[in-house]
C-alpha cells in the first residue's frame, strides 16, 4: 500500500542520511538556505444552516526543506455573537505528510469576556511532546503516537488534507486510520470510505469529485476532493465548508518581469 511504501521510503532515506552525514559535517555552517518552491493560497466559507458564520483561510507552502506548511486562520462567529478565531501553523514533513509541529492558538469573545487557548506539539520520532496554556496556566504532557498519525479537529477544514494524502486511491474502499484529536488529546480509530463520484458546484463552476466518508468513535462527517487533491466541500455536523477561493503560485510568478 500507498502507507507502507512511504513508511519505507522514510525508512531507507533516514539510514542513507545517518551514513553520510559523518563525512559531511563541516558543511552544516553552509546549509542551503530554506526556500519556498509553491504556494496556495485557499478560502472556505462556513456555513450553519441558512446562516454564513465565517470562513477558514489557508496558506499552504511547500518550502526546499522537504516540508510543507499550512498556515491558517478560522473566524467564526456564532448566534450567540461569540467570536471564535483560530490560528494554526501545522508543518508537516512533503514526502510523507508526516507531522512534524503543530502551533495552535485559539481566541474566544463574546464582547464581555474572552480568553486564549495556545497549543504547541512537536513531534520526535512517534512521541508529540505537547505543551498547553489557558488563563495563565501551563501544562505539558507526552502522547506515544503511531508513526505519522494525523491530527484533526471538528470546525477546521486542512487537517483533513493529512487524511486526503494518505487515503490509497489505488485500492480504494474502505481504510482504517488512527487520528489524534486535538481537543480530547487522545488517539482514535477511524475509517475513511471513498463512496462514489459525484458532480457539484464549486465556484460557479459544476466539477466532478470523490464523495468520502469519514466515520470517526462517535460522529461521521464527509468531503468531496478533485481529481487534482483539492477538498472542495466537507461537511461536518452542523457544519458546511465550501472552497470559495484557490490561487496557486511559484516563486516564479513574483519574479520580475512577469
């Protein structure tokens, strides 16, 4: 499978680089410097019903380090007026899409009151070093993870691009998957059903896309993606996300001249 290719992959190039870095190390201080190769730049609007309540914002980055980087904010605004906004910089290794960090902070207001939830995870090997504050109050803990496991999060649509990337379309069907639910911070089981394709509208455009199913311990929700990976719909209980904006650049858009 698709999975364990990559797992190999990872394996055979983490020996071949701990043999040559030895005769390599006096070239550390000439590292080549980390580059963006492509960008995309991607909108989701939210929906509740009838009612329009925000929108999720996405950059996504793939830099010359061999890592990709979604760089995120959510501003939602619910019945009640309370204003929620997340901000999230998940960096995630290219060739495996395994996590590698994660910075998330998230902003609740309801005009009177407010305060900040902060969450920082980084990865070494398969164990998520994971540090926490609220009101001033700090925590850090250890969680043992399954190599490569995705992190994932009812209201915000990239996680879900983890899950898209390791799903294999070559066998299709249904999969088993474990994710690591940032809210509980615990491990799950999950399978992810690709169902049928289905034609929808998207941007004023009808597109032909997979319909997929995510059955998660105690809610399912699904998404649609294209042919060329993009997550065009996802919907969530009580949730709606639909992409209204995708614009994709490489460093050599913004060179002179163009």
């Amino acid at each position: 499978m698709f999975a364990q290719a990559c797992r190999s992959l990872v394996t055979v190039a983490g020996l071949i680089l701990c043999t040559v870095a030895p005769l390599h190390a006096g070239a550390d201080a000439q590292k080549t410097p980390r580059e963006p190769t492509e960008s995309v730049n991607m909108v989701y609007r939210l929906t509740q019903g009838e009612r329009e309540v925000g929108a999720e914002t996405v950059t996504r980055t793939t830099f010359s380090d061999n890592t990709v980087e979604f760089d995120a904010v959510s501003d939602m605004t619910f019945a009640d007026n309370m204003r929620m906004v997340t901000t999230v910089l998940l960096t995630l290794e290219e060739e495996s899409y395994f996590p590698r960090s994660l910075r998330l902070s998230k902003l609740m207001d309801s005009g009177t009151t407010s305060f900040e939830h902060k969450t920082n995870i980084d990865m070494v090997s398969n164990v998520a070093i994971v540090t926490t504050e609220l009101n001033k109050k700090h925590e850090s803990y250890k969680r043992v993870l399954p190599l490569g496991t995705p992190f994932i999060e009812i209201g915000i649509v990239h996680y879900v691009y983890q899950l898209l990337f390791w799903y294999d379309d070559r066998t299709g069907g249904r999969q088993n998957f474990q994710l690591y639910d940032l809210p509980s911070g615990k491990l799950e089981g999950a399978v992810i059903n690709r169902v049928e394709k289905q034609t929808i509208e998207v941007m004023g455009e009808s597109v032909e896309a997979w319909l997929y199913e995510l059955e998660r311990e105690k809610m399912k929700f699904s998404f649609h993606a294209d042919a060329d990976g993009r997550i065009l719909r996802l919907e969530q209980p009580t949730m709606i996300f639909e992409l209204t904006e995708w614009a994709q650049a490489t460093p050599e858009d913004d060179s002179p001249g163009d």
